[in-house]
C-alpha cells in the first residue's frame, strides 16, 4: 500500500508496459523490508527532459532509463558515459550509472564481440573497449568465428542475428527468448539470457539507490515465475 512514506523508483521507456522490472524490483523491496515502489512510466522521447527533472522535482529517488532513451539520459545526467540505464537523484543532482554490463562479471571476454546500435549495445561497448562491435548502420554482418564472448544487445526476437558455435558464450539481451539464443543452445554453445540480464542488471540498480545488497534469490524468481509464454 502507498503511502505518504513510500519512496518511488520509476522506469522511463517508450514503451515499458512489456517490462518485467517493476515485478523484480518490488519483490526486492518488500523482501528486504522496504517502504518503496517501483513504477513504470511511458515516457516519449520528445518528453524525456521535463520527466528526469519533474521525477527529481517530486522527490522519487531515482529510475531506470531503458529504450529507446538510454543515450540521451547520459546527457542529462552527472555522467561520462556514453550510455545510461540508472539514475540517482541527490539534491540537486542528478546522477548516471550504467548496470547494464553488470552480467559480465565472470565472463571471459578475452576476444568479444558486441552486436547492435543501441543504449545498450554502447554500454557493452563501453565495459569491452576491446569489443569488435557491428550492427546495421555500421559494418554488417556480424563476424563471430574467433570470439569467445558474443553480446546481442539488438531488440531481434524471431531472427538469428548471428551462428554461434559450441565453446562459445551468447549473451542475449532480448527477453525471455530470442532465435538466435535458441540457435545458439542448438549449437552447444553457452547462452546467459535475457532474464539473466536484467536480473544483473537490476540487481546493480537496486544497491545504488538503496545502499543495501541485493536480494538476487528473490528478484530471480521474480522473473522466473512469470509466465510469458
């Protein structure tokens, strides 16, 4: 129940109404004893400045960005990143992080590849400066014999964006599924998927804005109870 007390996280997107994160983050906060609530905001991109700045006005305590704004809330925050998915308001500041590399964390990426030309994709790019990256308005298509590591960070469902083989690792950004993650599994190759993603990358989110751990065991089944199919 919302209260007067109740501190307010939002997610900004166009559209969000797909999203799985106000499910996660609102377990999480109710499983950590919280007074919070996280809530998912349409947000066009020609309105994005006077909602960052009427969110900080109205005291939420920050949100997360996802597409299609992600590399102008980068602008638009204390940040140096060419991407932003997490913003905290302190004051009269409005800071920018990116979680949305957090699932890299004990990968080997010694030769990886990173496909796509997105919010996410840059953030990738960022995190693996020694990343070939490819998408279609650049170089085309993907070349991923060699890689150990590929990241499809593109919003492709239904078409296979690249052949992987066994001995190597998918991370597949979209959600719950993708046919290039099935291709990939089909192949022998190791795929940490979508919902893996966002568990991470949300797991990164929540300890920024509350400074407390996160209970990733909670916000895991979360997501994996959801029935999207």
């Amino acid at each position: 129940m919302l209260t007067a007390r109740t501190r307010l996280v939002a997610l900004i997107g166009h559209p969000v109404a797909h999203s799985l994160s106000p499910r996660m983050q609102n377990a999480a906060f109710a499983a950590v004893g919280l007074d919070w609530a996280y809530v998912a905001l349409d947000v066009p991109p020609e309105e994005l400045t006077e909602a960052v700045r009427g969110l900080a006005a109205a005291g939420f305590v920050g949100a997360n960005v996802t597409a299609p704004h992600k590399l102008a809330a980068a602008s638009l925050s204390e940040s140096d990143l060419p991407s932003v998915n997490t913003l905290v308001f302190r004051a009269d500041r409005v800071e920018g992080h990116s979680t949305d590399a957090a699932v890299l964390e004990g990968l080997a990426a010694e030769r990886p590849v990173v496909i796509g030309a997105g919010g996410a994709a840059a953030a990738f790019v960022h995190a693996l400066p020694h990343a070939r990256a490819f998408s279609r308005h650049g170089e085309w298509p993907p070349e991923t014999a060699g890689a150990d590591l590929v990241v499809n960070a593109t919003s492709a469902h239904d078409e296979v964006i690249a052949a992987l083989t066994s001995g190597q690792t998918l991370v597949d950004l979209p959600y719950p599924r993708s046919a290039t993650a099935d291709a990939a599994r089909a192949a022998g190759a190791e795929v940490v998927d979508g919902l893996d993603v966002l568990l991470a990358q949300g797991a990164a989110s929540f300890s920024l804005w509350t400074g407390v751990p996160a209970p990733v065991d909670v916000m895991r089944r979360a997501l994996r109870s959801v029935e999207l199919f």
